[in-house]
C-alpha cells in the first residue's frame, strides 16, 4: 500500500501581533519573520497516513510513506523534511520553482501531477483541504481530476481494514461515510488527527543522513488561472447600526419591520 502526501510550510500566523496585522493589510506584506510551520490541514494529512501506515503494517500488510511539497526556490525546508523521515516518512520530495504561483491554482495543480505521475503507483493521495488562508482550495481537485483518482474533501478521519477505507467525512447535511478501495484522493478538513506526532531524539538523529529528493521545475502559466494585476484594500464607508429591544422578540420585530420589511417590498 502506498500512500503520498502533498504538504506546504507556511507562516505561523498566530504569532502575528494586532500592530503587525495593520502592516500586512498592504498588498504586498512582508512576513518573513513569522515562524514556519506546516500548514495545520497538511499537518493533518502528514499523520493521518502514518496512522493508516500503522494500522496497514498492524494487519500483517507492508505500506510506504511519500510526502511531497511544492516550494519556491531558496526556501528551507531542512527542519521540516528531517522531521518527516524522523517521524517515519519513507520519501521526501521538494518541487523548487521560480515564480509567484500565489493565485495559479491550475499551475501549481499541473506541476504536482506530473510530478505524481513520474512517481505512479500510489493507493491514495492526502491532501490538506487549505494551505494558507486565502487560497482557493482547487489544487487538490484539479490535481485528483488530472490524476484520473475520485476525491472525498473535508475528510474527518480514515479507517483501514483488509484493503478498504472507511472514510468520515463532512458534507452540508452533516457527517457522511463511506467505504473506498483505493485508488483515491482526501483532502483532509477538522481532522481527528490534528497534530503531527512527535519524533524522538533519537529518530531524529536517525534521520539526519536521508537525502531528500529535490528537483527544479518550469512554471508554465495557465489559461485557466487569472492574472494578478494588483491588490487594493476595501473600502467600507458604512456605519453600523445598533439595535436595541427588551428581548429577542422585540429584536426579531424591530430588525424585521425597521429594515428587512422595505427591502423584501422593493423586491417584489
């Protein structure tokens, strides 16, 4: 059984102050000094599949782990690589490129999937369902379409059991459960395995000797993708309205007639 997950390091946002907040609402923030984590969504994938790697090995069967990230070039990834084969990783793989892919889903999907199709061969593909706040949550997809593999997104947690998946995931009527043979692809929402386990000393002094595999890709812009001329902050000049009542009644029937009444008339 193979099993290869796609992962992105991305800034810690939460180590971001209000003040630093009000710079990085410029178009083009600098935060570079935040500290680097993975992606919370990729975490989730990185050890739901050393999860499903364990339960496959626990019933007698032989799996291999594969993770893969798509970066641009210069960016560090030692710490977070030599976590992964710490942690029990079999293969790291780091797609280098040289553009700004910010806003090109359809070129970032196009570089993963032919990266994944020289690999071949996996049973199933774990993806984050978001990277990075902002982004438009289409690569996995246009990546799975590619790929010929079915995709369940906003994946809760997956079972294994003698060659099949049961998988939870979220859908809007609430959870949904269902049993796959591979081969697939998850992206992974609120995950019940939210955090990467944490490797030893000792498994990371194991670790230090992996050579990952790095490659240098071209980026190719896609037609399918829009072109980023610029970014401008909104503006809002409307004032806020503060409602008043003696319970919630009174708010329903004061929000009701002093402003949603005219405007469903105006409608019709």
């Amino acid at each position: 059984m193979r099993f290869l997950v796609c992962f992105k390091v991305v800034g810690d946002l939460d180590s971001v102050t209000a003040n630093e907040w009000a710079s990085a609402l410029m178009p083009d923030p600098d935060l570079s000094f935040t500290k680097r984590i993975y992606s919370p969504f990729d975490e989730s994938a990185l050890e739901t599949a050393l999860r499903l790697r364990d339960a496959v090995r626990e019933q007698g069967g032989d799996a291999h782990l594969t993770a893969m990230s798509l970066c641009r070039a210069g960016e560090d990834l030692d710490r977070f690589t030599t976590n992964l084969y710490a942690t029990g990783y079999d293969e790291v793989h780091v797609l280098r490129h040289g553009a700004d892919l910010r806003f090109q889903p359809a070129a970032s999907a196009g570089i993963l999937a032919d990266a994944i199709m020289g690999l071949r061969g996996f049973d199933l593909i774990l993806f984050g369902c978001q990277a990075g706040v902002g982004d438009s949550r289409q690569i996995p997809i246009r990546v799975a379409y590619a790929l010929g593999f079915p995709i369940i997104p906003l994946v809760h947690c997956i079972r294994y059991c003698d060659g099949m998946f049961t998988i939870t995931s979220q859908t809007d009527p609430g959870r949904k459960i269902s049993i796959l043979a591979p081969p697939f692809a998850v992206t992974m929402g609120n995950a019940e395995a939210s955090y990467l386990r944490v490797a030893t000393l000792r498994e990371k002094l194991a670790a230090s000797g992996h050579a990952v595999m790095e490659q240098v890709v071209e980026t190719h812009p896609s037609r399918q993708d829009p072109r980023l001329n610029s970014l401008h902050r909104p503006i809002d000049d409307r004032t806020p309205v503060l409602l008043q009542g003696d319970d919630a009644c009174d708010l329903a029937h004061r929000l009701y007639t002093g402003w949603l009444l005219d405007r469903l008339e105006d409608r019709t």
